[in-house]
C-alpha cells in the first residue's frame, strides 16, 4: 500500500501526480479503475490527512483507520474532468470526523429531533 502525505497548504492546490496503489498486475487488469483518495478532516479548522490509497467501493458512515487514528467517513466526493469529449475520473476526496466526534454529532443531531 502506498501514501502520499501532503500539507496543510497543498491540499488545496490542483496537483497532478499519480500514485501506485496496487501491484502491477492488478493496475494492468483494472486500469482506470483505481484512484487515490484526498483525505480531509473536516473539523474546524479543515486538516489535510494525505493521499492514500483505501478501497474503491467506500461509503459514508464507514470507519477507516490512518495513522493509528480512526475516523468515520462523513462524504465521499468524485469529481470527474472533460478530456477529448469524455468525462474522465479526477478526484476522489473522503471527508472524515474522528470517531469521538462524529458520535457526538450524532448524539446532539438525536436530541435537536427531540425536541
């Protein structure tokens, strides 16, 4: 498994780059198929985790664990970019709360229908 880490700063700028995230003869039978993720805590203020390449078939509510720290997936976004007439895969970026926080989101969500 390969990674990417980048700053703070970086994650906002257009980067074009490609990282390695399977064995050659996997990246040969699913070419195309495989992009990295951009991975971005959202608490205030915004932290950039890195690139790092997880499981293509991620959702929303899913728990990952990156660095030692785990974190539920809180959006998953695709972006895709026009080239020569086709809409071609750019971007996939997870955004993530660590467990703690995303429960107590969660919790106080529950109570404001409560009430």
């Amino acid at each position: 498994m390969a990674s990417w880490n980048m700053g703070l700063a970086s994650c906002h700028k257009t980067m074009s780059f490609e990282v390695s995230c399977s064995r050659k003869r996997d990246r040969d039978r699913e070419r195309g198929s495989i992009h990295p993720y951009k991975v971005v805590e959202i608490t205030p203020p915004p932290k950039c985790l890195g690139v790092r390449c997880l499981p293509p078939n991620l959702q929303c509510g899913e728990s990952v664990t990156i660095e030692g720290q785990a974190y539920t997936i809180s959006a998953v976004t695709h972006r895709y970019q026009l080239r020569k007439g086709k809409y071609e895969p750019s971007e996939k970026r997870l955004d993530v709360l660590s467990t703690g926080r995303y429960l107590v989101n969660l919790y106080l969500e529950n109570l404001l229908e409560q009430s």
